[in-house]
C-alpha cells in the first residue's frame, strides 16, 4: 500500500513541479476589465490595482475546496484501515 501512495505522491510532485516550473506570467482579466483598469490607473485611481489578484483569488477556492474534501477523505480511509489492521 506504501508503495502505491508513495508511486501517486511522486507522480503528483513531479507535475507540480512541472506545471510551476514552465508556468508563464499571465493576465486574468479580460479586455474591458483591463482598460477600465488601466484608465483607472492612469487617472490616478488605486481600484485596478487588486482586480488581478482578486480574479486568481477566487479561480483558486474551488482547488482549495477540492483538495480540503481529498484530504479530508485521505485522513478517514486511513484511519479505517489501521482499525482493520487492529
């Protein structure tokens, strides 16, 4: 079983670590989101600033749902299995 977990958590590693590794800058906004933000800038404005980082916020709460539910799950089946063990 170790070695099934172990197979699963290398193979995990090794996409993060791709996925981050050739991960490119991008912009998530779209274009009449970017031009209200730039001429919001532009005209001395601060609300710009935050609209990226708020859109990559919330892309993110749904993989951090996800992986709270997996982990979650993860914790459970493991305990059944030491108390099968037992």
């Amino acid at each position: 079983m170790k070695i099934h977990i172990t197979k699963y958590l290398s193979i995990l590693a090794l996409a993060l670590t791709l996925s981050l590794g050739t991960s490119t800058p991008v912009q998530a906004q779209c274009p009449m989101c970017r031009m209200s933000a730039e001429s919001n800038l532009k005209n001395g404005g601060t609300e710009g600033r935050g609209l990226n980082n708020g859109i990559l916020f919330m892309l993110s709460m749904p993989y951090l749902v996800v992986g709270a539910i997996g982990f979650i799950w993860w914790k459970n089946r493991r305990k059944e299995e030491e108390e099968e063990l037992v």
